[in-house]
C-alpha cells in the first residue's frame, strides 16, 4: 500500500519526520548537501532504496511531482535498521541537490508539491539510519504539467451527462405543452394563503433569504421564490418587507422584487426601500429582525433560504407575535428548528422545487421532472448495488463480487 | 516606568466589563418586551458590525485580492507581501464586474449591473451543480450500496449489522421517495414517503437535541461571564 506524502504537513507531524531522518549533523545541517558525499559508516552499509522512479502527478493543475521507491531491504520494520528516507531534489542531474523531506521508515512514495511547472527536476532518495545514510538513488529528469481533464473522475460526466439529459428532455417536453404532474406540496399551499392572512389583516409580509450570499444555491432558490411571493403582494396591495445581511443579496433582491411588481402590472408600489440592508453581521442581523418582527408585527413570515444559529430565534419571535410561519432551507442541523417553531415547512429538496411548484411555468416544471429522474435513477442503481452486495456476500460468487464492487466504484469520487 | 498601553490599563478593562454586561443584559431585556434598551443595543450591535463587516471587506477582500493583484508595486506599507509581485492584469475583469455592481446607484445605467448578478448567478449554479453531485448524490449511492447479510462468526454481530444495513438501505430510499414529486403519495408509494417523512424526523429529533445542547452551553457561558462581573462589584 502506497503512503503518499506531500510537502504540507502539521508542526507534530514535522517534528517526527525530521526525527525520522536521524541525520549525522553535518549532513542535516544545511542546503546543498550531496547525498554521495556521506562518509562510510563502520558497520555494515545501510542498502538504499530500490527502483525510484519519479513522474509527474496526474489528474491535477500541476506543480506536482510523485516520487516512488521500493523498500530498503534493510527496513524490515520499526525495529529494523533504517529510520527513514530523506528525499532530495536538484535541477542539475549530478550537483546542487537539496534536501526536500524526510520521511519515516515503511514509506514508498511520496508527492513534491512545490515543483514549477515546465521546470526539470531530478530526484534522490536515500535510507536513514541513526549509524549513517545509505548511498542515494536517483530518478529524473521529470517535469510537472497540469491536465485540463480529471479522467479519474469521468464517471461523474457520465452521471452528469445522464441528469442533465434527463432534466432538457423534459424541460423541451414543458415547453411543447405536455401536461406534467407534481404532486401537491402542503407548504407551498399555505405560501396564498399566509399572503392572503396579512391582506385581511392589514399587516405586511416578512420575507428572509436567509443569511448566505447568491453564491449559495438556497439563497438562489430563495430569490426565486420572493419572485412569486411578490407578484402576490403586488396583486393584493399588501406590504412587504424584505430585510437582507449580503450587499448582493440586496442588489439581487431589489430586481427580483422591482420585475415581480412590473410583472403584476404595479410598478407604482415598488420601492428600493422594500429590500433593505442591514448588516452581515449574523446575530446583529438577527437583533434587527427581531425589532421588525415586534415592532411591524408582520401578519406572515418567510424564511427561506441558508440558515444557521439563528433559525430558532427567528422562528420563535415570529411565532411568538402569532404570524403564519413558512420555512424552507436545506440545512439539515436547522430543519428541526424551523419543524418545531413554524406552521409550514419545506425540507431540502422541496425548497428548490418551490419556484417551479409555484410559477407553474413549464419549463421549470420539465426541469423538476427531470430532477425526479436523476432520484429514479438513484433509487434504481442504490436498489440494484445492494441486491448485487447481498447475493455476492451471502454466495461468495467471485463474479458478483466484482460486479457489486465495479458499480461502488462508479459512484465513487476520485 | 513601564508604559501601559491604554486599552489594557485596569479602569479600561473595567469599563468594557461593564459595557459588555450591560449590553448583554439589554438584549436579554427582549426576552420580557421590546424596551428602549434592547432598542439601543440593537442599533448599536447593528451600526457597528456593519461598519465593522465594510472595513474587513475592504482589508481582506479588495486589498489584497484585487488591488494587490493590479498595483503590486504601489502596495507599499498596505500590503507589503504584494510588493514585487508582477501584475495580474486579468484580475480588470472582476474590477470592472464590481463596478458594473456599483451603476446602480446612476438609474440610467442601473440595468448594467445586472449583468454582474448574472454572472454571480451563474457562477453559483455552474458551480454548485458538480459540488452537490458529489457530495449529495454520488457519495450518497456509493455508500447505500451495502450488502443487507454478511457473514460473520457471531450471531448477534450479524443480526446488528443486518438491522443498522436495513435502515440505512430503507431510511434513504423512503426518503427519496417522499422527495419525488412526480407521483401522488398513494398506495404503497404514499406508505413509503411516509416512512421517509418518519426517518427524516428521527433524524431531525436526534439533531434537534444536540444542537439545544450546544445553545444551553452558549447560555451557560453568557450567564457565567455576567457572574464574573455580578462578584467584580462586590
């Protein structure tokens, strides 16, 4: 088995590498130590290691070079005699090398990951002991280069490739006209019927897109849905008022919610001052909120979007001023938070199936289709790899076991 | 005689003890009503993280990730790490995004900026889509993928690994199940996204009680910073 180290490593795990070395002084001491240069100690020599090799490290953006070598015969374990390896590197094939790590006995490879890319480079690798150095054994010259594909990881463009066919198909299945089915999700429901709640009352709409900014996907899905919400606040006349802790958040805000208004055909109700900043500060940003809530005391609360620690206190001010409550996040350590103190709640996935359910647009419906088709799919492989698991664990079918394995693999990141 | 940096002298430590306990206790005043106190503390927590969060992204953020990068040589005493360092000119592209982001304040030329949020947008989305297919639901597959029998020497071992490979293998495609929108919860379909709702609320529940767990030692160590400053009086 392979150990891999590369040039990172923790202040503990330096200080037992540099103790692996066991270096004589004078060689340690310095840069630009020749590794052949070591005087021939008494006892028998230490034998190097064997076949070093070293090549470029694959499937990466470069600056990387791996560095392999068999074993010191003489590194039979933590009793044997060798203490360790110390690798050296030079860009000159017979002069200027320096020592690049140390590392303990029992290791074979190991990763430079301060290579220059274009730059050749040429290796020596040597076993340590307390007594001295074995003769080194050197590799090269090899340069390092970035690739532009992981191949490692083509089955992930395989399973890509699958969803996103999947997820056109009916989306072009939409937009021709096709009928598509979703089924009733209750917390999207209630989104009426808490807009309807702050109309009769009199009492604007409180909508919070969480606390991340738009480079989270859950902020998006928010956004998205503050698109609908305001079309209806816009229809009903009602107020609305959407307090944010990003800049972007806001900038974005403020168009989803402006082209909302057009859309309603009330571009006279819009204003800048409906989505407003506050602070990115988390618990100041909560603080605020809470004033809101109390003060304006908002007939219907929202909150959906990225939400961490300030889940509960939020919920729990907007309950305790008696507004219907919709959650939706799909950050599962805040979900129970949102179940427990909210009316309605939309978990992880339905979240982002929010603004399709919502809009009854076809294409975005085509696109939750297809996204029901990627969980199919799942659903058919996860059934499908334990069946194979099972029978090859309980026949000990040799075939089976490697078709079990083969589809593990498939789904596994490299 | 030594000189005492002002900040650290025994009154100024003093008086941020009391600030800091005053100030916790008027926000723990909402816990009754809103009150001119929370009110106070409110705003200033607010002014003052927001004014706090523009100059650390303008310290961590444009300094060194777009100014360092296009004027290496003029970093001077700001940020000395970048001098010398050769000019990134590609780094133009975010400048003039950021701009764009910044038309909105000129209502004629507002419409630019959205070009910035499509870009952002866009970004997130491309990005996150192969974020999430790993982590959600290619590393999902991969680990439900276990056999429900293994045979082991001891009954009770395989009974129990029986039980927990079971759950896993039906607690996530009960899940999936409640999760796919395309077919009305009926039937057996309906009976499994029910028990995918059940799994996820165990779940939620065992979250449920260790995060409260963490709040009440949030608590505990608020409530004992206001002990400390209760005995510095007396």
């Amino acid at each position: 088995m392979l150990r891999k180290t590369g040039m990172r490593s923790t202040p503990t795990a330096i200080v037992l590498l540099l103790a692996a070395c066991s270096l004589p002084a004078a060689v340690a001491a310095g840069a630009g130590v020749e590794p052949q240069a070591v005087s021939q100690p008494a006892r028998q020599p230490l034998a190097p290691p064997g076949g070093v090799r070293a090549y470029d490290t694959g499937n990466d953006a470069g600056g990387s070079i791996t560095i392999e070598w068999d074993r010191s015969p003489d590194d039979t374990g933590p009793r044997g005699r060798v203490t360790g390896y110390e690798v050296f590197r030079s860009e000159s094939q017979n002069s200027g090398f320096e020592s690049l790590m140390c590392l303990p006995s029992g290791t074979t490879a190991c990763i430079d990951n301060s290579a220059v890319d274009g730059v050749e480079y040429y290796y020596r690798v040597r076993a340590t002991s307390p007594d001295a150095p074995s003769v080194a054994v050197g590799a090269g010259p090899v340069k390092s280069s970035g690739q532009w594909f992981n191949r490692a990881r083509l089955n992930l463009v395989v399973i890509a490739a699958i969803l996103v066919f999947a997820i056109v198909y009916y989306i072009i299945q939409g937009a021709k006209g096709k009928d598509l089915y979703i089924r009733k999700i209750s917390g999207l429901e209630a989104v009426d019927e808490a807009v309807g709640r702050a109309t009769e009352m009199g009492r604007p709409v409180l909508f919070i897109p969480g606390i991340q900014d738009m480079d989270n996907v859950q902020t998006v899905a928010g956004m998205t849905i503050l698109a609908n919400i305001a079309k209806r606040t816009a229809t009903y006349e009602t107020a609305l008022d959407v307090p944010v802790s990003r800049s972007i958040v806001m900038s974005t805000g403020r168009e989803t919610v402006k082209q909302a208004y057009l859309e309603a055909g009330r571009p006279d109700l819009y204003s800048d001052d409906i989505v407003h900043y506050i602070t990115d500060e988390q618990f100041g940003y909560v603080a605020a909120v809470d004033g809101i809530m109390v003060r304006q005391k908002p007939a219907a609360c929202f909150y959906l979007g990225a939400f961490f620690a300030e889940s509960l206190i939020l919920a729990e001010t907007g309950n305790s001023i008696g507004a219907i409550q919709v959650a939706g996040t799909a950050m599962p350590t805040q979900l129970p938070f949102f179940v427990a103190a909210c009316d309605y709640t939309l978990i992880g996935e339905e979240l982002f199936a929010a603004s399709a359910y919502l809009s009854k647009d076809r294409m975005m419906m085509g696109s939750l289709k297809g996204q029901d088709a990627g969980k199919a799919v799942a659903m058919l492989f996860i059934l499908a790899g334990v069946a194979v698991a099972t029978l090859a664990a309980a026949t000990g079918n040799e075939t089976l076991a490697g078709l079990g394995e083969w589809l593990r693999q498939f789904f596994a990141i490299n | 005689m030594e000189d005492t940096p002002i900040l650290a002298s025994p009154l100024a430590q003093t008086i941020s003890l009391w600030i800091a306990a005053l100030l916790t206790l008027m926000i723990f005043s909402f816990l009754y009503k809103d009150n001119p106190a929370y009110k106070f503390a409110e705003h200033l927590f607010v002014g003052v993280s927001a004014a706090y969060w523009m100059t650390v992204g303008f310290w961590t953020t444009l300094i060194p990730n777009l100014m360092a990068k296009l004027f290496p040589s003029r970093m001077g005493t700001i940020f000395p790490v970048a001098v010398g360092n050769r000019a990134e000119y590609f780094y133009i592209v975010p400048l003039v995004f950021g701009i764009l982001l910044l038309t909105r304040l000129y209502s004629r030329l507002a419409w630019l900026s959205r070009w910035a949020m499509a870009f952002i947008i866009g970004f997130a989305a491309g990005t996150n889509f192969t974020r999430y297919l790993q982590s959600d639901f290619v590393t999902q597959i991969h680990s439900t993928m276990i056999p429900l029998y293994e045979p082991t020497g001891n009954i009770m071992t395989a009974v129990g690994r029986i039980f927990s490979n079971l759950v896993v293998v039906i607690g996530v495609v009960c899940a999936l199940i409640y999760f796919y929108f395309s077919k009305p919860h009926e039937g057996s379909f309906g009976k499994a996204a029910r028990v995918g709702i059940w799994v996820l609320m165990a779940a939620f529940g065992a979250s449920f009680g260790y995060t409260v767990m963490a709040r009440v030692s949030l608590l505990t160590g608020r409530m004992s910073f206001l002990i400390t400053w209760v005995q510095s009086i007396f």
